[in-house]
C-alpha cells in the first residue's frame, strides 16, 4: 500500500465538496467503472493492443497532469482532447491514482 | 485499485448489503452461496463483453454465454473486407478467452426467454435457468417496409449489415464488377446500427474503385435528410475521389419505392437507378429474440431503465446494445460494449442485493475515408435524474479542414481502437 493514500483521499473528498453545489449530479462513477470506460481504446487494465497508448503503470501525477492537459488543450491530441472534458477533476484524478497501481494486475 | 483490495470491498460490502435485506429472502437466496446464474444471450459486442466483465466483477457468478455462431464476425471493420484491405480473419473472433475464464458458451440458438420462469429455451432442446439475463440480440431488418425485397433476396441484394457470409457476398460482387460498372448503396433510415456506417463503406468501395476501377460509379440513395459526420466525409471525398460519388437525399429522390431484384433496379418516386452492384440496407429494429419475448415495444426497440438496462417490460431481464433505447447514445458496437459493462456492474451488485452505482460511458466512432485518412466522433455520457445524458462540452467530430497527418493518426487510431476493444471482448 502507497504510504501517501491517505492525502489523495482527502484531496478527492476536497474537490467532490467543492464541485457539488456547481452540479445536481448524483455520486461519482466508481473506480471501476470509469476505467472501464478507457479500456475499450487503451486496452483491457490499460494496456493497449494498438496504436493507443499504453496507460497502466504510468505514474499517477503523470497521468492526471496529461488528462487536464488534454481537458485545457495545453496538450493536443485527435481525440482525447475532446474526451477529457466528459470528466471532472475528481474523476480525472480517481482514473490516474487507480492505473498507476494497474501494473500488477494480469 | 488493486484486485485484492476491490474484491475484499465488494465482499465487504455484500455482507452488509445481506445483513440489511433479511427482509427480501427469494433475493438474497443465491447471494448467500454465491451461486448466481446469469444467462446471457448473445456473444457480438454487448454480449461477450458483458460475459467477460461479470466474471471480473465476480468470479462466482455462473455465467453462460447462448450464440449460435463458434466465431463472430464484427460489423466495425467489416468495410475494410468490403473494401479490399482486410480478409475475414482479421474482423473474426472467438470464444476461447471467455471459456478460459469461466464462462460456460453455449452455441445455441434462443428460442424464447421467459422472464416469469426466468429461463430461456434453446433451438436444440432444453432450457438454461438464471437469476438475471442480459440480452444483446442486435438488430433485424424490417423487410415489410421495402417493396420487392425479403430475406430471401439477400443473397442476390446484400444488406452486409451483419458482418459474416454477407459481407464476403458483398466484397465478391464488387470483385467480380467490370471496371465502369456502378455500385448503388441505400442507407436505412434512423434509428440503425452504426451511424457513419453507410459513410465508411461508401469511402472504401470508392478507396477501391480508385485503385482497381478507376471507370466506376457510386450512386447513392438516402432516404435521410443527412448523415453522421457527413461534413467530415464530403470532405474527404471531395479530396480523394472527385466525381465518383452520387449521393442524393430525401430532397434529391433519395427514397427507393421498390426493388426489382431481377433487373437489379431501385425505383424512386422519380426514376430507375440500374446497378451493377446494389446494397440495400433496410429499415432496422431490435433483434428477433427480443421481438418474440415481449422485451420491445411498438417502436420495434426495447426500452429499458439506463442505469441498469433492465427492461421495462420484463423484470430481470436486461437489454443492451443496439436493440435498447439507450438514446442519446448511439447504437454503435463502442457503445455496446459501454454498456454491457455499466450493465454487468448492475447485475452483480443486484444479485448481491445492492444498489448498482452511477454510470459513466464513452462511445468513440473511428470511420476510415482510406487506409490513411480516418475520421471520429465522440462523447462522454453520464447519468442524470434517471437518464443517460450527454456531459456537456465533451465530445463532438474531428476538425474539419485538418491535415493530412491529423487524418492518418486518426486512421491509425481507428485500427488501435479495433485491435484494443476486440481484445477486451474477446480476447
């Protein structure tokens, strides 16, 4: 276990709180559901069959600094461009922490 | 996340859920012994993943996939066979991976699914029994709707909008085509499977005439006002194959009134479209195990709760892919695969007597212009006040006017993206 999993939580329940009064949504998509949906392009676990990046492994700041990098159009891309900006912070931040730990898995 | 530490969650989280729901005890009988059995009908997109991603959410779920076929031919990349590039076993896949895992494929055909018995019936005999069904019977043509065309004249008039023997049909009669011949294609009208479909297979028929039929003709009848992506498509066409391609549209006597199969002609309100080669796409409606089990409506589709795609019209039994109402999603094989995900998340969190969680989905569809032109749309779908609703700001269509590298990236993407979700299926 990350000794540093403790802050991360605290730093998603920070940024659920702040975006709730900005939306009625109901409670975020699970950590497994919003990886699933990347896996239809990066691959089953983040690890792509084709062209697509491959995602899992890579460090979680890396992958949540590229994600909001592609949401501002700092980072240009095809498509994720126009994916990123389906998702908040919260779910951007869930998606890096929980592929970064996808290297183990088979 | 790591698997251990979800599957002890989940665990956790089933003890309580069992605790708290004493009350229901018809429901939380199998939970208990873990012996929940899900039948799913059909092994194409939304079947086979949802097979596949049960087993990952719970491998003590009995699941068993009904499909008739040994190996299924994907409609995405089935242009490509069409159009010369591919040959069938690239766009062929089979069960052995879902076996591996513990599924249990059955191939078969259902003939019913019984929602108050909860069992389906099978073509050979028997019956299979479950505590919850997923249904992705894909699409049927609505041949009533077109004058002089049925399922028999298929194998003269192709429809190839279910990849297999018709697409290899399709692709030997445009083989066998003289240079300078015309290929007439009629799009269907909406709602149908895979919208930029009729888009890419027009660009890789032409892709092909340009390289081997430089003489021939494309004639197009639509019987829609417009199409998906059809800014994008106008305009790779207009760079790639100038003059080759005929489309006209509901305003442009793009309706077909009826088909002369033997004299290979499409009748319009205005004219005879005489075709050397003719693909005519009928109108659409959900697959016809779910007409004949009570699972569609007088739309001819299914509709469905869309956070748990159970049907509104039988209890326990969930419809996904292209024959449920999932609108404003597509109905695209991405799609599909969305949701059989989001739905086989609900269907073992209901079988453990929880509250499925909050759904996300992504649909991304490449179409291919040329081996190295590609384009795409996409979107990012959440779930609000009881509805899948696009987020706003995400999503949308490649640039237009973007260069040349852009498009090949794309093409490029669009091959990454087949290769990466086929392994995710069925891989």
């Amino acid at each position: 276990m990350k000794p540093n999993k403790l802050p991360i939580a605290i730093g998603l329940i920070t940024v659920g709180l702040f975006c709730a009064p900005q939306s009625s949504h109901a409670e975020m998509a699970s950590d497994t559901v919003l990886l699933n949906t990347c896996y239809s392009c990066h691959g089953t676990d983040g690890k792509s069959a084709g062209d697509m990046p491959t995602i899992a492994g890579k460090s979680k700041k890396y992958i949540a600094d590229s994600l909001k990098a592609f949401r501002s159009g700092k980072k240009t891309s095809t498509v994720m461009m126009r994916i990123a900006k389906g998702f908040n912070d919260a779910e951007l931040n869930a998606i890096a922490s929980a592929f970064s730990k996808q290297m183990g898995r088979k | 996340m790591t698997k251990v530490t979800r599957r002890t969650f989940t665990a956790g989280l089933g003890v309580s859920a069992a605790l708290g729901s004493l009350s229901l005890p018809g429901k939380m009988a199998f939970a208990a012994n873990g012996k929940a059995a899900v039948v799913i009908v059909g092994g194409g997109f939304g079947g086979a993943t949802a097979a596949k991603y049960l087993k990952r959410f719970d491998s003590k779920i009995s699941v068993t996939l009904v499909e008739p076929s040994s190996q299924f031919a994907t409609c995405p990349f089935s242009n490509t066979v069409i159009g010369g590039i591919n040959k069938m076993d690239y766009i062929t896949h089979g069960y052995q991976a879902l076996k591996a895992m513990g599924v249990t494929v059955v191939h078969d055909l259902v003939t019913h699914i019984d929602g108050a018995g909860k069992s389906v019936k099978l073509a050979k005999g028997g019956s299979i029994s479950f505590d919850r069904c997923i249904v992705s019977p894909g699409i049927d043509f609505r041949w009533d709707r077109i004058d002089g065309l049925d399922a028999s004249t298929a194998g003269t008039i192709p429809h190839a909008w279910k990849a297999g023997p018709q697409t290899v049909l399709l692709r030997n009669q445009l083989a066998a085509m003289a240079n300078g011949g015309t290929f007439i294609i009629s799009p269907p009208p909406n709602p149908f499977r895979c919208p930029p479909g009729p888009g890419e297979r027009i660009s890789l028929v032409a892709n092909y005439f340009k390289k081997h039929k430089p003489k021939s003709k494309i004639v197009v009848l639509d019987p829609k006002k417009k199409f998906s992506k059809q800014g994008l498509f106008k305009e790779g066409w207009a760079k790639l194959y100038p003059g080759m391609i005929d489309y006209h549209n509901i305003d442009n006597d793009g309706v077909v009134r009826r088909v002369d199969v033997k004299a290979k002609k499409l009748i319009t309100d205005f004219g005879d479209y005489k075709g050397d080669v003719i693909n005519f796409i009928p109108a659409q409606m959900a697959g016809k195990i779910a007409q004949s089990s009570g699972l569609t409506d007088s739309t001819g589709w299914c509709p469905v709760n869309q956070m748990t795609f159970e049907s509104r019209l039988v209890q326990g039994v969930h419809v996904i892919g292209d024959a449920s109402m999932a609108s404003p999603m597509p109905k695209s094989g991405f799609a599909a695969s969305t949701q059989a995900k989001v739905c086989a998340a609900a269907v073992s969190n209901l079988l453990k007597g929880q509250t499925p969680g909050t759904p996300k989905f992504v649909n991304t569809c490449y179409s291919l212009v040329s081996e190295d032109y590609g384009i795409s749309v996409a979107m990012v779908y959440g779930f609000d006040k009881g509805k899948i609703t696009k987020i706003k700001g995400s999503g949308g269509l490649s640039p237009s006017g973007a260069d040349a590298q852009f498009r090949s990236k794309e093409a490029n993407y669009a091959r990454g993206w087949y290769e990466s979700i086929s392994r995710d299926i069925w891989g």
